[in-house]
C-alpha cells in the first residue's frame, strides 16, 4: 500500500468517566439565624442539593423572595417616618429614603 492511498477511519471510542449518577449535596453548612421564617429559607437552600441545575432557579428565586419580603416586614413595623429634615437618632445627618442614598 502507499502512502497516497486512504486507510480506513478509524474512530475513536471515547468511554464516559466515571462520575455521579445524580447531583452531589454540597453539604454547605447552614447556621440558625434565631428567626424560624430565615431558618426555613436558609434550609430551603438545602433542596438544590437534590435538584438538577435546571430547578436551582426556582429556588433561589423562593429563597430571594422570601428574604425580601422580611426586610420589607422590617422597615414597615418601624413606624412612621419622620418629617423631612428631621435628625436621624444618633447621628448629625438627616433622615433620608433609602432611594435617595443610592449613588
């Protein structure tokens, strides 16, 4: 045969690595906050452990939402906002929206 002349092809026979059958926990630890309502959307995090990552956005987005909702609940049982250019309890600046202190 020379050299010109095509061989046959031959593929390459790729085996799949050994690896996991399903998602692997990554055992990340979760500490109690104290708050039961946190405690429950911190271990709701635990759940991407059993989840492809085609369900980890619906729960970070529950976990989010949650979380956002508490530090709502916190601002609205402050009370009532003082006036404009009232002074902030313990500090020489005034009261502004939290909106305003954006750069």
């Amino acid at each position: 045969m020379s050299d010109s002349m095509p061989g046959p092809e031959v593929e390459a026979v790729v085996e799949p690595e050994p690896g996991p059958e399903g998602p692997s926990p990554l055992d990340v630890p979760r500490t109690p906050t104290g708050d039961a309502g946190i405690d429950g959307l911190v271990e709701r995090l635990g759940d991407v452990d059993r989840l492809g990552t085609d369900g980890h956005l619906e729960v970070y987005e529950d976990v989010h939402r949650g979380l956002r909702d508490s530090l709502t609940a916190l601002d609205a049982r402050q009370g009532p906002s003082p006036g404009p250019g009232a002074t902030a309890p313990g500090t020489s600046g005034t009261v502004r929206p939290l909106a305003d202190q954006r750069p």
